[in-house]
C-alpha cells in the first residue's frame, strides 16, 4: 500500500510567490517523521524540512514551512517567496520508529518558477 | 568536508559488465542506504545497513550485493548488469533508532548501453 501520496500535476509558481505542495501519508506507527527534500535538475536530494509526528508546533526552516495536520495525515510543505532557484522535484516521504527506518517517497512534484 | 560522498558520479558501462559503487559518509552516523530512482524519478529503497549488519532488502536481483566494510562504508557492487539497471542510485546515511533526517549522497548515475 503506499504510504506517500502526491497527486498535485506540475506547477508553475510565480517569482516572489508561495506555493504549497501537497502530501498525505498513512500510518499506524505513532511515533513518525515527515520530510521533505529538493531534487534540483542537478540531481542531488537536499534535505528542507522535518517534522516529528509529536511535535505540537509547524516545523518552520527559512522560507520552507510545514502545514502538519495529524488528524488529517497531510504534512503540506509551504514556500514563501518563491525564487528561481526554488524551480525542482519536491518530494515527501516518512519514516516510522518500527518501519526499520526506511524513507518512504511520495512520486514527487515539479514546481518551475517563473519570473 | 562533504557529509555523505560517493563515487563515481557518473558510470556509462556495457550490459553484462559487473561495476561497483562506493559510498562514505563522516557524520558518525550508524545506518547507510541504498536507494534506485528510476526514470520516472521514483526512489525506492533496496538495501540498509546497521553496524555493518543487513537489516533491509527489499525485492532486489541478487546481481546487486551491497559490502559494509564498516559502519562508515556501504558499497554496492552490480554484477551482470542490465539495460534495466540504468538509474540514479543514491546513498543515505542516519541514525538508528530515531525518526531523524536521512542524509543523501549526491548519486550516481548508471547507464548501461
């Protein structure tokens, strides 16, 4: 079953804009996390984002946010001020305490910002 | 002082040839990785390492036999390999035990001809 999902198509974001990129995830580990990570056209995996699934606050790391709504399972990532060099693949994933610590990817979002 | 290396970049190799790939990470972290991102750039892990002990392997060829020489080092070497094999193969590293952040190396990217 998978546990990632990222259904939004491709986006194109205006410069200086936000955009918000979803992801729901499915569970039954209590104790979890939830990142998110870049993948530039240069092709490395860059590391933005993490949340803990007991966390009571919205991770927050510059411009990057996380929208954590438990109850929901979605862990949307917010991008404040879009800049072109935010232009990627975006990827979701979660690792659960008792899932042998494997990451588990969603199928990744395009965003292209514009100028 | 990169964090998670590995070599080579890039590998362009005829089928049937047997390569390897080596990975390093310095972050004293006690678990590596080794993901496939396939050409619709979905990742998916194969193997994990903990203290050089196998802990994950997923439904991989056994043409693929990752070697922890220690905990520092997980290597993959490919024998045979196949049209099909052609990828991004990326390297991770953590920490065990937690719900911490994965590490990535920046890849490499495998072309079999």
């Amino acid at each position: 079953a998978q546990k990632i999902t990222q259904t939004q198509p491709g986006m194109f974001v205006q410069e200086k804009e936000a955009v918000t990129l979803d992801c729901t995830y499915d569970t039954s580990d209590p104790s979890y996390g939830l990142f998110w990570y870049k993948q530039p056209s240069s092709g490395e995996m860059i590391f933005l984002i993490y949340q803990g699934s007991y966390d009571q606050q919205n991770a927050t790391e510059g411009r990057y946010s996380l929208n954590f709504q438990k109850a929901r399972k979605s862990a949307n990532l917010v991008i404040s001020a879009s800049q072109l060099g935010d232009s990627a693949m975006y990827f979701c994933a979660m690792r659960e305490l008792y899932g042998n610590n494997r990451l588990a990817f969603g199928k990744g979002n395009q965003v292209v910002v514009i100028p | 002082d990169t964090a998670v290396s590995q070599t080579p970049k890039y590998l362009v190799t005829q089928m049937g040839n047997d390569k390897s790939i080596k990975c390093e990470q310095n972050l004293g972290h006690d678990t590596m990785y080794w993901y496939k991102q396939d050409s619709k750039k979905f990742l998916k892990i194969m193997f994990s390492y903990n203290n050089k002990e196998l802990i994950i392997n997923e439904t991989v060829p056994n043409r693929f036999s990752p070697k922890s020489p220690d905990k520092a080092h997980l290597n993959l070497h490919i024998n045979s390999l196949e049209l099909g094999d052609s990828a991004v193969y990326f390297c991770a590293s953590s920490r065990t035990g937690t719900v911490e952040t994965q590490y990535f190396g920046p890849g490499t990217r495998l072309l079999v001809l």
